[in-house]
C-alpha cells in the first residue's frame, strides 16, 4: 500500500502594520498631558450621496461646537465669524470636506504645539478662520442684483453700506433733486449734483476725475478678488455695469463733514432719497 504524504508549508506571513494616520470618525485626544483634541472627519470619498449629506452636517456640527468655544480646549473664534462661515458652508455642503480637512491639519498643528513650553497658539489657526469666507467664495457671485434699494444719504460720514454686484449686474443709481444741504457754513446750498462753481478735478478729494464737483453724490466700486476702488461722479442719475463682482458704496465728495447740514423749513428737514435699481 502506498501512502501519500502531504507536507503542508506553513507560511509566518508579516501583518500590514495599521496606518497610524487614520482614525475613526469622531474626537481623539492629541496631547493626553493637556487632553487637547481634535476631531476626525469620516473618508467622504468612500460614501454614498445619501451618507455624505448626513456626515456633511454632523461634521459641520462638530467643528462649530471647537470654534464657539464650547469645548473648553482654548479655542473660540468670533460668533458672527462662525455664522459667515456657517452661511457659505450651507450654501455649498460640499466645500466641508475641505473645510473639515484643513481645519483637522490645523487643529493637529496647534496640538502638536502644546506639548512644547509656551506652545499651542491658534493664531495661525484663526487666521485661517477668519479669511474663510472670502476664501471659499473667491470668484463666485452669491445672488445678482434685482431689486430695488432704497436709502438716505448721510451727508455727515463717509462711505456708507455695500452693496453686492455681480460681473455684469446693471443698475440705476438716482438721488432726490429737492433735497438741499451745505458742505461749508456760509457756501451755497446744493443737491446731490454738487456745487458747479467748485470742480474737483485733479485734486486730493475723494471724486477727482472729470466731472467731480464738490459735495456732489459719489459712488465706489471695490472689486472682489483684487479690492480695486474705482470711485465714480454720480449726481442725481447714473447708470452703473459691474466689470466684475465686488461692492457699492457711496457718499458726499467732500474732505470734512462737521459743517455740513440739511436745510430746514420748519419742523421739516431735507434728507437726500437715494435710490438703486436693477436696470431692465
């Protein structure tokens, strides 16, 4: 009789080490001396449509519960911060990912930090925070402008409210014509046209181009991505394009403001109408 034999080899395979790096999702403590912790996003790469929308909003969650402070680790950025941030993450969920990323990289910095003598400050963190919003909305336009704005010129300050445009918006700037005020005690009284006998070009005023005249009703574009101001002689009409997205401001072309007052009749007091439409 023949037997067969059978050798079995028997092979002491070496493990793959666990990656180090990865965590499950949640809260770990980085430094156990100071319990200072960080929290861990999941792999949104590796879920489905439906489970990204649940693990967007926790994540988000999580992460606003560190920057309002309510962790009791050191952290707290600015309340209304946190509700810009909060505003341009809702409006687009899938910016958290990144947002969720980065911010675990920068919390594991600050960590990282503590555990050395005078370590573990979050000003590089903050920053970071803090120019969020314009950072995730760099080259976007949250809404064109298709309304009509109503408002009083203040003839005492300067520039006054911003108002968002788009690349491309058109609008129709006007200003009331029988609204009278003066910008020097014994000057002439003058509407948003400004004083005619007193053109400002070429000078240290803030409207100095062609067309400028003192105490006249101004306008500024400031661009969004580069904070290019472009200020323009607005009168009593004018019609603007935006070249790019950016704000709107206005106000008097003047150099001080602490003569400057309203007539009056009576009980009644002028105040400039100023009006901002969409143009059709």
């Amino acid at each position: 009789m023949r037997y067969l034999s059978v050798f079995v080899l028997l092979c002491a395979c070496a493990k793959k080490a666990p990656d180090a790096n990865k965590k499950i999702v949640g809260w770990h403590v980085e430094n156990a001396e100071t319990g200072f912790a960080c929290y861990y996003p999941p792999d949104f790469a590796a879920l489905g449509e439906g489970e990204k929308i649940a693990a967007r909003a926790a994540t988000l969650d999580e992460m606003k519960s560190q920057w309002l402070g309510k962790r009791g680790d050191g952290i707290s950025f600015d309340e209304s911060r946190v509700d810009d941030v909060e505003t341009v993450l809702l409006g687009s969920p899938e910016k958290i990912e990144k947002v969720a990323s980065d911010n675990l990289a920068r919390c594991l910095e600050v960590a990282k930090a503590s555990a050395t003598p005078g370590g573990g400050d979050a000003s590089a963190w903050q920053s970071w925070f803090t120019s969020l919003p314009s950072t995730l909305t760099a080259g976007e336009c949250v809404a064109h402008f298709d309304v009509q704005m109503f408002d009083y010129l203040e003839i005492g300050s300067g520039w006054q409210r911003d108002v968002s445009l788009c690349a491309g918006d058109k609008v129709i700037i006007t200003a009331s014509t029988n609204d009278m005020y003066l910008i020097t005690e014994n000057g002439p009284w003058i509407n948003a046209a400004g004083d005619p006998d007193q053109p400002t070009t070429s000078s240290d005023w803030p409207c100095n181009k062609e067309g400028c005249f003192a105490g006249m009703f101004i306008v500024r574009f400031t661009t969004q991505a580069s904070g290019v101001e472009t200020i323009y002689p607005a009168g009593l009409e004018m019609q603007f394009e935006a070249p790019e997205h950016g704000t709107l401001s206005y106000r008097i072309n003047d150099e001080t403001f602490f003569d400057n007052k309203y007539r009056q009749k009576g009980s009644l007091i002028d105040k400039t109408a100023i009006q901002i439409a969409a143009a059709e």
